[in-house]
DNA sequence: ACCTGAACACCGTTCAAGT
DNA sequence: ACCTGAACACCGTTCAAGT
C-alpha cells in the first residue's frame, strides 16, 4: 500500500528527552489499558491522557489523532503474532509439508487465543485505523516466511504458489476471527485448531497436486 | 445471541400511516447513499436527514441512534446474501458433494463480488453495530440451509458435522473480506473464486473420510 | 524540549412546540 | 400521528502560556 496510507497515524515528533520516552510509553500502554478495561466506543483520549498520567495536549504531541493511538496497538499486537509464526516457520523447515502447516496454523491458533481479549477490541476498532492496510503488510511478511519454509520441503516439486498461501492465511485469520468475536470456548477453540489444521494441510495437498 | 443484544438496534416506533413508512423507507435509502459517497467515517445523522429530505428529530423518531441506521443496511445486505446461497442450496439437492460446494461457494463470492462496494463500506461498520451478532446469526442460517443439501448429497454415509460447516463459512467470508477489503481486481476474484471451491471441496472430503 | 488545560468545532441525541 | 430544529452534552483537537 502507498506510504501516505499510513503516514496520518505515524509519530508527530519523535521523543529526544528521556522523560518524553516514557510519557510516550506510558500513552501507548494507556492506551491499551482503556481499551481492555472501557471498550472500544468509551475509549477517549482524555481519558487515556488520565490514566497515562498527562495531559490531552501532551497526547497530542506525539499521536496525531485518536486512530494513531489504536493504530500502534493494533500495530504492535500483530508484530507479535507475525514474530512468533515467522520463528516457527523457522523451525519447521525441511520437515514434511502436513507437519510445517500444522506447526504454523497452530501457532497462529495459539497466539491469538493467548491473547483473546486484545484480539478481540482490536477487531472492533481494525476497521477505523488502517486495519486492512496492516493486516495486508502482514500478510505479505507472514506469505514470505512460509514460502521459505515450504522452499525446504521434501517430497515436494513445486511448492504451492503465493496466491494459494495467502488465500489460506485469510482463510485461517479469517476463522479465527470468527470465533473469537463469538467468545468460543476453550474447548471450541482445540476443535477449531484440529480442524484449521486439517483444512490447510488438505487444501495445500490440492493445491500442490494441481501444479504438479 | 440474546435478544437483548439486537433490541437497541430495532426501530423504536413502528410506522402506522403511510408517509410515515415513506419517511422510513427514505431514511434507509439515504443511508446507503451517504455511507457510499461519503464514506463511513464522514456519515453523520444530520447529513443522512438531510439527504431523506427530513429533519433529525424524524430520523430518531424511527431509529433510536446512529448504529441502528447502519444496522438495519448490514443487516438487509446479509440478508440478501442469505437469501441467494439459500436458494443455490435448493437447487443443488441429490447432485455430487463437489458440486454442491461448487456452487455455494461461487454463489457467495458472486453475492459479494456483486455489491463490493457496499461490503466494503459495511465491513468498516461491522464492529461498532452489532456485526459479530448479525454475522452469528447468518452463519447458523446458512449452515441450516448447507444441511439440508448436505443430507441428499448421494456416495456419502455420514454428512459433515455443524462445526465443519461453520468453519467452512468462517473461511470463505475471511478470504472473502481480505480480498474485498484489499480492493482485488475482477481477475483475482476469479482466482480466487477457485482457489476456495478447491479449498472447501478438499476439507469437505478430508473431514468426511475422517468421519468414516 | 516538554507539558498544561481552557477553548473551539463538530456531532449524536433530545424535547418543547408545531401541523 | 408525525414532523421540526434549536439546545444540550460530550468528545476530538488545538494553541497560547507555562516550566
């Protein structure tokens, strides 16, 4: 996506003091503190300044408007699901191709679901602070860690091509996010993962016998 | 869900004379409209009265806030939607378990792809109007209606389970909302319209052989 | 360099008054 | 029964003044 998609919810200024760092700091965990404990629609950026400890205009200096706080929280949750899966991704190279999709489907699974509440306001707020163009960097960081992995695979002549693995990611995250804004139980959740599991590894055995 | 979830969404007043149902019938309209040429972000009660040619006071008089407005256009849209798998379903009974999903899945995808503008504009209200609730209850109404077709489905001794079905529904409206949200040419659609009929051909088959 | 908070603009919602 | 629109409350954002 073009840059300028993003820009509106970058830094205003960038922290040079020590102190600012922190103000900073402290607005961003704020942030995620009024989210988890308000909700999305009570969020308001006077009453993340309260809690962070300044004032609105502080506030102000650093987020340019209220999406930029939710922005970096949004931003921030899914640098950590993408870091977890990309390790993994690492870990399961030259493994059979059925072992490294469950491997990934769960981990993302396990992420997720290890952080459902965040997962689930982030969802409700996705929509009115970039969501899709992140979501999309995203998938083009999570798309190239597996390609690595599916480059090592055994048994495996072509491995499937970039628009089948990004169509099973939006498949997964997909299902996810479905269960997880229904407040699917634990239990659930265990089924879901079986079943994802089952789901990409049958779709990338399709795909895969489709090119050979 | 519970009923209490929805009924803050429902018309306050239901209209007796009949201007009155044209004023609502109005209002509805001018929403869609507004919520296309203005966008989410910038549509606002006053400006939806203005372009019914009423003032807000009416507006309220029939939706009790500005979630309900939008409310009432996602839930219309789903229903269509709805409306049109239900009937695919009907008349794809007795035919080849491939088959079937062949045509669900198009179905839902021609649905979509049909209104991209209007599901994208709605996927950006989804969450502050109740949409997880509507998306639930969508889900379990087609799954009845994947059901019934699913029982008639010849060579086939035990049809997939609810919860297969549901996560099969979950996965193509993910894969669905990425790409519409990404904003994917009619050739991707295509693409990707086969890519789910394999993706939900080759689960279908995996879970049913596993039930066996 | 960083912080404050009163002031401004805008929008959702109401209600007394009209037909 | 239905409609109007000025008035109210609240919230995002700014900016002159402070340390």
């Amino acid at each position: 996506m073009p840059a300028s998609t993003l820009i509106a919810f970058e830094a205003r200024k960038t922290p040079v003091q020590e102190r600012a760092a922190a103000t900073v700091q402290a607005i961003f965990e704020a942030t995620i503190q009024v989210l988890l404990s308000h909700g999305a629609d009570r969020l308001t950026t006077t009453r993340v300044a309260e809690r962070a400890g300044v004032s609105v205009g502080t506030l102000y200096q650093y987020y340019p408007n209220k999406q930029a706080l939710l922005f970096a929280a949004f931003d921030k949750h899914m640098e950590e699901v993408c870091a977890r899966i990309e390790i993994v991704c690492d870990g399961a190279c030259r493994k059979p191709l059925g072992e490294m999709i469950a491997q990934v489907v769960e981990a993302y699974v396990d992420a997720k679901v290890g952080r459902a509440d965040i997962s689930v306001a982030l969802y409700h707020v996705a929509a009115e602070v970039g969501g899709p163009a992140v979501i999309k960097r995203t998938t083009q960081r999570l798309r190239k860690a597996l390609e690595a992995m599916l480059e090592t695979a055994p048994n495996l002549k072509v491995p499937p091509d970039k628009f089948a693995v990004e169509v099973m990611l939006a498949a997964i995250s997909g299902a996810m996010r479905s269960a997880l804004e229904a407040g699917a139980s634990p239990a659930m959740m265990r089924k879901l993962r079986e079943h994802l599991v089952l789901l990409c590894q049958s779709y990338m055995a399709a795909v895969t016998a489709a090119q050979a």
